[in-house]
C-alpha cells in the first residue's frame, strides 16, 4: 500500500458508526490522473483508498475522517452518506471512456482491503454498495461488469441465490426497494439495483427476474 495525502475531506460527525461501505469507479483514462484529481483541493473530491488495475492500493484520507466521495446519496435512511461511509475508488476507465471488466489482480486487492475495513467497522453486508445504489439519478458506477459475486462469495456483500422469477406492480416494486436501502422508485433506481444484481440486463424494467432476486434478497435481510 502506498500513501498519498488528499486534502479532500472534513470531521466525521461525533458519536456517528462508520457502517457503509461505497464502491466506485474513477471513470478517467488512467490512474495518474485519477489520483490526481483526488487530491487536489480544487476538485473537492476524494475517496479513502485508491486501487489501481494492477493492484497497488493507494490509501489516501484516513478512515477516521470524512471523505468526499459520495456527494448528494442516500441509503437506508441515511442522507450523509460520506458521514457513515469508507469508500474505496477502482480505476476504471468508466462508460463514457471505454467502460471494461475489472482485472484479477485490482478484485484481489479489493478483496483484501474490504476485509479489512469490514474487521475494522461494523458495516452489514447489505450496507456494501456502489455509487450507482447510493446515487441512482446520478452515477452508474461501479457498473454491470463489476463481479458483486465474487465479493459477495467472499463475505462481501450480499448476492440472491439463483430462484424463480416473480411477479410485482410497480407499487410493489418501489415498497421492495426501499425496503432492501433505495431513497427513489422509478426507472433509474431500478436500472441502479439491476447494475448490482442482474447485471445481464440493465433497462429499469422489472421484469420477473429482477423481481425474483429483489424478494430473494430482502429474505436474506430477515
């Protein structure tokens, strides 16, 4: 692990858990100029760890403080996101800059490092998110290529075990998300979970797979 120091951060609000974990794509065109903008005072946005496609993690605002990574979110109730959260920032070219899968060596560094800070924080596994689930008006990341399962095979997160389909209204539908953590019914927000659970297609459709692992999941949160 390397350090850098990011000025982008303030207090974490006294008293309050550290107990969600967001997860980001940087969505530049390479790691230099992610970590650039991450720590420089101007851009007024930083993330407490780095991770580069070859692995190397860069820690860059101590867990302890309040980084600015989230921006305008919201889950399960909680609409500081930034004030409860670590997040942890994966080099990545993003959709608008030829969006790829993730390489082995930057999941096994996140692997580890998620480990960590889930030893070190009382973070439940249905509070490991991405910016997409947090922000779903705004962010897309860390999108549809992003391996949820494997993370969630090692204790990260949580994934639905494959099952039925189902069928919901869209009342229905909107009651299940926020039920699961999601602040917004609608399109985008359904769009937001499919990115995170099923991948294979991100319309904001809730078609009857959607719906199927949207109730699968909430049984897991019982």
């Amino acid at each position: 692990m390397t350090a850098h120091r990011s000025p982008n951060f303030d207090a974490r609000p006294p008293g309050v858990p550290v107990d969600i974990l967001v997860l980001h794509y940087t969505g530049m065109a390479s790691a230099g100029e992610a970590l650039a903008r991450l720590c420089d005072p101007a851009a007024r946005v930083g993330a407490h760890y780095l991770i580069d496609e070859d692995g190397t993690v860069h820690a860059l605002i101590d867990e302890d403080k309040r980084a600015w990574h989230a921006g305008v979110a919201w889950w399960r109730g909680v609409a500081d996101v930034n004030g409860r959260s670590v997040g942890i920032e994966l080099v990545n070219p993003g959709h608008d800059l030829g969006y790829r899968a993730f390489p082995e060596a930057q999941m096994a560094a996140l692997e580890g490092l998620a480990r960590d800070i889930l030893a070190r924080h009382p973070i439940p596994p249905r509070n490991v998110v991405g910016h997409s689930d947090v922000a779903p008006r705004r962010k897309r990341d860390p999108g549809e290529l992003f391996d949820w399962v494997r993370l969630a095979a090692a204790g990260i997160g949580l994934w639905p075990q494959d099952g039925e389909p189902a069928d919901a209204d869209a009342a229905a539908v909107a009651d299940m998300l926020a039920a699961y953590g999601y602040e917004a019914a609608g399109r985008e927000t359904v769009a937001a979970f499919q990115r995170h659970f099923r991948p294979a297609q991100v319309d904001g459709h809730a078609d009857g797979e959607t719906v199927g692992r949207l109730r699968r999941l909430l049984a897991l949160t019982e």
